[in-house]
C-alpha cells in the first residue's frame, strides 16, 4: 500500500483546511436527525404527499449535475438514492452566497457525506426530489471514490467488478455497487427466519467457548495460539459440537447457537478459514426426526424470503419443497460409479481409488476414502436437495451405530446444487463406544492424519454421567446464503473475507 497521495487526495486536504478556515467543522459532532429516507420519499411521497413538506434527510454525494444558480445532485443513504435539487437563494436567502459558491459548488465532492431539509417535490421530467432548504456538511470524504455511470434508463456502466478490490476494500464495494448490500440483508434474514423456527420449537440460544483446550468435534486441521497466564496451547474451535451435548447432558433438551468456527485448511470459493455454521441439538429425537425438521426449516427460510420455495440458482431452480430425496451413501457411490463398495476392506477400497483415478495419501483410512470416492464422483451430481444417508462407521465418530445394518452410523448430509450443506447424526451416546471411536481416531493421527479427533477425556466423563438419545446437525450458513442469494463464491457472502496482506513487511528492531 503506497503511502504517497494522489493529486485528487492532495485536493481534498486543500478542501478540508479551506472549510475549516471558513469555520466550518467537516466532521461535526452533534446529532443530524432525519425523518425521511430515500426509499420511503420514492415509495410513498405520491399516496401521501403531505407528509413530505418538511424533510430531513442525510447521505453521500453520488452526483452532481452544476446549471449555475442551481444545481441537481443525488445523495445515497442506506435505501437507496434520491435526487436534490439545490438553488443557491434557498440555501443562502441572504447576502451572503458563500454557502453555495463556495462550499457547495467548490469545496464540496463526490462521496462526501451531507445533511438536507426541504421538501419533496416532482420535477417536469417525472423525477421525485427534495428542493433543499438547507444544507449542512456531515463529513468529508479525502478519498474519491471509483466512478460509476448511470444512463437515463438506471443502467450502470464503467462498474466496479474487481473482486480483488471489491473484497479488500468492502466499504467502497458497498457504496458503488449498492446491490451489494442486498446479499447481506438477505443473509440476516435467512439467519433471522432460522432462528424464529428454533424458537418456536422451544430451543434455548447459547454460548460456548471459541478458545478451547481439545480442538473436536469435527474432523479437521485447527489453529493454535498460546495462552500466556495459563501457560497452554489454545485452539480456535473447529466445532462446537462436544460443548453444545454437555448442554445436553446437563439437562437441556434443545440447544442451538450460530457459531464462528476455525479450520486451517485452504481457501477457495467455497471455503473460508472463519466460517459460520449451526448447530442444533434435540434430546429424544433421531435422525429421521432431524431430516423431517431440516426440509421443513428450509422449506419455510427459502418462503420468508422470497415467497416461494422455487430459488432460482445460477442456470438452475431449486425446489425447497418438503420432502427431499433421501438416497443411502453406498446406493449413491454404486450409482454414479457402477461399484459397490459395501463390505471392502482398505485395501479394496484404495484399488478402487486407483481404477478411478482417485489421489490417495498412505494416512487415509477407510473412512477418508470412501469420503474421496463420494466427494470426486458422487457430490456434484445432486443439485436439487437429497439427504444422503447412513455412512460407513470409519467416517463418523460422534454417531450412533445404525440400529439395522452393521458397519453403518445413522447420518446423513444434505447435498444441494452439488454441494454439502448439512451434516446431522443420531448422535453417540454411548461412553463405551464413543471411548473406543476417539482411540481409532488417535491411530489415525499415529499415521499421519493432521485432521483426526482428539480424545477429549471431559467430554467421555460427560457422557458418562449419561446423555438421553439425541440428534444433531451443522448447517453451513455461508454455503447456505451462497445458495439463496445465488452467489457462487463464498467471498460474496462475508463482509470481510479472508485475503493475503497487502504489503508483507519484516520489522527489523534494531534497524
């Protein structure tokens, strides 16, 4: 990042003295208080005209069209954008025009923030706007803003469309390309729909801990800090999982939270090493219980947000109608590959990988490559929403044993437009079992796995104490607002991203 100025920064500075010196404060401290927005005038001004004889309203210069003794601008504020009409005896009814010939028409630019009263009235080209009466400087901005064009019809042109910038700079995407702001909204929505169904089913909101001592409940490479005082390793959560069935355990029969999670694994446009999930446990429930709940929560998020269970995403509509298709993971693999691995060993499975071309690592397990076979040849073919079911043992271990097939846990992922979107169990119970899952997961670790289960030796005690039948599942919130905002990269769905610094810099102390 360059720290020399630009020549348009430099005459921005110059502005700010000149306003100073003409005694006015371009950051003001006191209160600007509005009573009308820019979609609310644009909406409603025609049904009720009354009531926009006395406005006050603030936002950024977008605009500014100079006709002499008067000018046009537009201004966007949170909603939208609206055009002003400023004639400079309205604001200046005096002798002195400085407010106008100066601050108005020469010290003030495109992206500063302003404050107008007025009223609103439409001009003989059809446009609804606010005749300005007054006008106060509210901040000025000392850097200019990338130049979008708009023609007469509202089509925009010369766009902003690097991601690079646009995700660097996300205060500047949101201001140029107010469409932007729409995906964000949506996503609160969404959350908001989500958390008004897990209410309503009489669910409790919790906290747990984000720094932890054991990093599990999910498979998966963690990060790792230090805590000085204690004089531990620390690990930012990869799950919050083992905490929320201690919930459970003490007696709670519903719990959920929306979480921050921490992988230290790769980025790409589906991934983020800080993502959002949800977790949510029901004691007395199954897996069974938990798909019928899903396809019921989702069918009512894509309602409340669109009006409609039919979302249209990228060449595809996808139909959030309950009930979605269930198909069992090894039913899934025989019919994409023409193989049926149930019953192999390791060994057949990794000869399996080989005639399909599949990478494998010494380290993976039966498990991790039954997870290789469905991931590469399997996960992309289920667009419209399908559970896919009852896993292979090896894969799962937080999940209970099928209740009717051996060397099966009673699981399912929900797979939508090729992607996974839900992970949910019949979740262990049984200390025994779970004891003996994590010491498999230790020998895995033994041979190399960076992304094996600790044993968390305070959780075991936990389900000791005993844990009533329970189900559970994690939806992935960013995938889930990619989908219903039809986004195909999860950069467009945070606000902040993660990105590689843009100077790398070594500080040397003695230099």
């Amino acid at each position: 990042m360059s720290n020399q100025l630009s020549e348009q920064e430099v005459l921005r500075r110059q502005k700010l003295s000149e306003l100073s010196a003409l005694g006015i404060n371009a950051y003001p401290a006191e209160e600007f208080k509005t009573n009308a927005t820019a979609l609310d005038i644009k909406e409603n001004y025609e049904r009720d005209k009354l009531n926009y004889k006395d406005i006050s309203i603030a936002g950024r210069i977008m605009s500014v069209r100079d006709m002499g003794k008067a000018s046009f601008a537009v201004i966007q504020d949170a909603t939208g954008r609206v055009q002003l009409y400023v004639r400079k005896d309205d604001i200046c009814p005096g002798e002195d025009k400085s407010l106008y010939d100066v601050v108005w028409k020469k010290l003030l630019d495109i992206g500063d923030i302003i404050g107008v009263q007025g009223y609103v009235f439409t001009t003989k080209t059809g446009e609804i706007s606010i005749h300005v009466t007054s006008l106060k400087v509210l901040s000025k901005s000392l850097r200019p803003l990338p130049i979008v064009k708009t023609d007469d019809s509202g089509n925009s042109f010369d766009e902003v469309t690097d991601p690079e910038f646009r995700f660097r700079q996300r205060y500047v995407d949101l201001i140029i390309n107010p469409q932007v702001r729409d995906t964000f909204r949506k996503r609160t929505q969404l959350i908001n729909s989500i958390r008004q169904s897990l209410n309503n089913a009489g669910m409790l909101e919790v906290e747990t801990p984000i720094l932890q001592s054991i990093p599990g409940g999910a498979t998966a490479r963690p990060f790792i800090t230090h805590h000085n005082a204690l004089n531990i390793p620390l690990y930012l959560r990869i799950a919050n999982e083992l905490y929320l069935k201690r919930l459970i355990v003490g007696g709670f029969e519903g719990v959920y939270e929306f979480a921050k999670d921490f992988r230290n694994e790769g980025m790409d446009r589906t991934h983020n090493p800080e993502f959002t999930i949800l977790e949510f446990y029901v004691a007395y429930k199954d897996y069974n219980w938990m798909m019928d709940f899903t396809e019921k929560l989702l069918e009512k998020v894509a309602n409340d947000l669109y009006g409609t269970t039919d979302v249209k995403v990228g060449e595809n509509i996808l139909e959030f109608k309950a009930p979605f298709k269930r198909v069992t993971m090894y039913d899934a693999i025989k019919e994409h590959t023409g193989i049926d691995i149930s019953g192999m060993n390791e060994d057949q499975l990794r000869e399996v990988c080989k005639t399909l071309n599949i990478h494998t690592e010494a380290s993976m397990g039966k498990g991790k490559l039954i997870d290789e076979i469905f991931s590469e040849k399997c996960e992309g073919k289920y667009i419209q929403p399908t559970f896919i079911t009852d896993y292979p043992v090896e894969m799962s271990p937080l999940t209970k044993k099928h209740r009717s097939v051996e060397g099966l846990v009673e699981r399912f992922e929900l797979m939508i437009n090729g992607k996974e979107i839900a992970n949910a169990y019949s979740e262990l119970n049984d200390p025994l079992d779970q004891r003996e899952r994590f010491e498999e997961q230790l020998k895995l670790q033994e041979r190399g796995d960076d992304e094996a289960m600790f044993i968390d030796h305070d959780f075991l005690r936990a389900l000791e104490y005993g844990m009533p039948p329970t189900a559970g599942i994690g939806i992935g919130i960013d995938r889930l607002t990619m989908l219903l905002t039809n986004n195909a990269s999860i950069q467009e769905v945070l606000f902040f991203p993660q990105m590689r610094p843009e100077v790398s810099t070594v500080e040397n102390p003695e230099a």
